[in-house]
C-alpha cells in the first residue's frame, strides 16, 4: 500500500514525511526543497489488538504458557514478526509513503515540478495533502509571514490541478473517440476513457462513475460526440474522487485557532475523508528522541516515558522541551498517525489477515507464531490473500482453512478482519 504525502511546496510535507517514517530527507524553508519523490516505511499500529493476545489466552488457559507479569519486556505479546514489531498486544503493519515535489498552480501544464508529480500519484492509493493553515505561504510556496494562501484555497487549487491532468489526458485523443463514439456506440466511450486512463490506476468501476456523472450533472448535453470540456471536467473530477481520496494534515495547527481549517475540515468530510491538525514540527523532534533512544514512545502517541538512556543525556533544558512539545499536541484526531490510521482503516476499509502453514498452532514453517500481518482490501477472499502472499500461492490454489473454527473455505470466501488463515496450494 502506497500512501501519497502532496500539497504546494514548502508546507512541511518532508517534515511529515520524515515525522512518520524517522527517514532523514532535506527539509529546507524554500519551494521544492524536495525534487526527487522520497519513499520510505511508516510503522502504523493496528486499530485492534493483535490476534497473538488470544493465542496467548488459548495456552494459557491450557496450562501452556505462564501469565504474562510485570517485567516482560513485550507485555504479553508472543508473535513473531517478520516485519514491524508487537508490544502489549499492539502489532506494527508496514505502511509506504511517498513525499513528492510539491504542486504549484498551473502544474498540468507542465510549470515547476508538475508533469513529474502527476506522474508521481499514478501508484498511491489515497492521498494526504499537507495544509500549512497558519497561512504563512503563499500558493507557491514562498513564505510571508502571514496573509498567505487560505486552507479551503490551498486544498482547491491542488483539487483543481488533478482533475485539470486527467482531462488533459482524455482531451489529447478526442476527437478520435468521438467518431469511434458515432459509429460503435456508447461502449466505445467506455473503451476509450479506460484505455486512457488505465495507466493512473482507473477501473471500469471508475469509469462508469464518471460517465454516469455526465448524465446526472448535463442532463441536457448532446451525444459523447459533442462532448466539450465541461462534460470532461465533470468525467476527471468524479474519477479524482473515487481513484484519488483526499484527506488533510492541517499542518502548522499551533500557529493559529480551529476556526482557520473549519471550512475545509467540512469540505473533505462530505467527500468521505478526514481533517486532522498537527504540527510536523514537533512530532518530528518527537519521533527524533525516540530513535535516538532518550525516550520511549510508540508511534502516534504523544506522551512519552524519559529513558534510563535519557536519563542520563538529557539536560533540564532538554527535558522541559520534550514535555512542551508533548504538551502542545493536543488536539483530537491523534497527529500524523492518528490520520495515517483513519486514510488506511477507514477512508481505504483495509482489513487484517494473518497468513500461516498451521492453522492449529498458527505458526509457519519454521515455528514462528503469526509472523505476518497483512492488509487487505475490504472484499478480499481468501484465494486474493493467497496472492498477496505471493503469486504462486495463488495460482495454485486448492482451499484455505480457517485458524479458529479449522473449518475449510473455499476461492471466494470473504475474509474477516483479523482471521487467521491457512493456504493450502499446489506445489
């Protein structure tokens, strides 16, 4: 899964960036401080606990594993990851992020970084766009103090951008479909726009949603073949909404009030996205401390515990710092990871599935317990995890068999969240 960090330059998209995966990128209070798109790992934790809390009961209750006290170190948690981590029952899934260059006014024509960053989201599944909504930058990103951009008019522009380039891409082969159009018929509308739009990710399901917009929206426009840009705009912003997801990072929340992102936060909400507010900034000194271990914080809180390291490193000065920075993070929506959280498990609707060779035991080949955690999409059947798997699970599909009950399913049985699933296949 590819989560897209975008917005106008110099707002604090690598700032985010390097916040959410502690990956070090130049940051720098200039416009396109980031030219090459920086692509790193956000650890997310999962909404619910890990499905290792009820094996863990399971053997105890069997007499098989000893309560868990006060002094283990991973607070009861007995998986074993091949990625991310679990303590106390809270398991760590692999998120990628991608920061790209940032987007300026005119960017489908081909002005400062803008072919580039189009070209940049073909592969993202949902975006969030960085707001600087204490307005200290203008729409080119320049800084000025105060009296930049408004948030509602930053978030329109980059809207409008995005819907201006897949436009421009239906528009360069026009008047083609528009005879083909004539001569075959409404399905060759269909053709067309998906063979043109595939390449950024579109579906026919996204393109039925466009068209289909076109008829509610122009009831009185004439055949496809008429078509001009109004009825093209119309098919680019119904598929920006369903190919494109938007939700916002209200950056920059401590220099100003809430009344700043009221607008924008209804305006995302009635697309079916999320507002939160945060400040890069200080989640980034945060993320910084915990890494270099002078404190111990898992991702996405804001409270932190002052290491035995720290303890010993860290000055007064420091200290109150770190607290005040802790202090000022207080607005709901639970910062950067609270929102990455929401964009994954709510606007995306990814479910959980653990993956092993022993449904008894729920382990794999080798012994290790529950060593994998992936997500999948809302509808997915156990023959699509075993492709997410890896390719040959799926091609030689037999049946799956479900760790809990130990009842066999079939192809295309839809998966719950956090079933334990395994994959029998040919070999």
């Amino acid at each position: 899964m590819r989560i897209g960090l975008v917005g106008k330059p110099n707002v604090g998209k690598s700032t985010t960036f390097s916040a959410m995966t502690q990956t070090p990128v130049d940051i720098a209070n200039y416009p396109f401080t980031t030219i090459e798109p920086n692509v790193g790992v956000a650890w997310l934790p999962i909404p619910s606990v890990c499905a290792c809390s009820e094996l863990r009961q399971r053997r105890e209750e069997a007499g098989r594993l000893e309560p868990t006290n006060e002094n283990d170190p991973r607070e009861g948690s007995i998986c074993e990851p091949n990625s991310g981590s679990c303590f106390g029952h809270r398991r760590l899934v692999p998120i990628t992020l991608v920061d790209v260059a940032g987007l300026v006014p005119g960017a489908h024509e081909g002005k400062g970084r803008g072919n580039q960053f189009l070209s940049d989201l073909a592969r993202c599944d949902a975006l969030i766009q960085v707001v600087d909504v204490s307005g200290s930058t203008d729409l080119d990103g320049n800084p000025v103090g105060a009296g930049g951009s408004e948030p509602m008019e930053e978030h329109r522009f980059l809207v409008d951008e995005i819907e201006a380039w897949i436009a421009g891409i239906l528009r360069g082969g026009w008047d083609r479909a528009a005879r083909r159009v004539q001569a075959e018929g409404e399905k060759a509308l269909l053709e067309y726009v998906l063979a043109q739009l595939t390449g950024i990710g579109a579906t026919e399901t996204h393109i039925n949603a466009g068209l289909a917009a076109v008829r509610t929206q122009h009831p009185d426009s004439e055949s496809a073949s008429q078509w001009g840009d109004s009825e093209l705009m119309t098919i680019s912003s119904e598929i920006r909404k369903e190919l494109f997801p938007f939700s916002i990072a209200a950056n920059k929340a401590d220099l100003t009030s809430s009344e700043a992102w009221s607008e924008l936060a209804q305006a995302i909400s009635r697309e079916g996205g999320v507002l939160v507010p945060t400040s890069a900034e200080a989640e980034l000194a945060l993320s910084r401390a915990s890494a270099a271990g002078m404190i111990e914080r898992r991702p996405g809180d804001s409270r932190f515990e002052i290491t035995p390291k720290g303890e010993e490193s860290l000055n007064e000065q420091q200290r109150n710092a770190l607290h005040s920075i802790s202090e000022s993070l207080t607005w709901e929506g639970g910062g950067l990871f609270g929102l990455l959280s929401e964009v994954v498990f709510g606007t995306l609707s990814r479910k959980l599935a653990y993956p092993v060779q022993d449904e008894s035991h729920w382990v794999d080949g080798d012994g290790n317990i529950l060593p994998d955690a992936i997500l999948v999409p809302e509808g997915a059947t156990a023959k699509g995890l075993a492709y997410a798997v890896h390719s040959d699970l799926g091609d030689g599909f037999i049946r799956a068999i479900d760790g809990r009950t130990g009842r066999v399913i079939g192809a295309d049985h839809e998966l719950n969240d956090n079933d334990v699933i395994k994959i029998v296949a040919k070999t």
